[in-house]
C-alpha cells in the first residue's frame, strides 16, 4: 500500500480544509504575534534588580 492511499482511502473525494497554520509570508493582516522582545525586557529588568539588590544589600 502507498502512502497516497494509506492517507486519502478513508477521505471524501472533495475533503477541503483550511489550513489552521498557513505557510508563508504574512498575509493581509500582518503578523501577530509580539515576538521575543517583551520577553527578554522583562528578563533584563529582573537582572538589573538582581544587580542592583547585591550592590546595596549589606
């Protein structure tokens, strides 16, 4: 059996589904997604605290 028919045997003949994770470039709305950056201020933030507790902590 080829791969071909183990995955479209038990598929209607006009199965159609929008895919849920589009590949590509960004469509019309741009991307969503945020990024790293707010991840890594609050990660620099805690580091100056850390920082900044040891030096003034007797």
């Amino acid at each position: 059996m080829a791969d071909d028919d183990f995955y479209t045997r038990d598929r209607p003949d006009d199965a159609k589904l929008p895919e849920d994770r589009p590949r590509g470039g960004a469509g019309p709305g741009g991307s969503s997604g945020k990024g790293a950056r707010p991840i890594w201020i609050i990660v620099g933030a805690v580091a100056v605290v850390i920082v900044l507790l040891a030096l003034f902590m007797p």
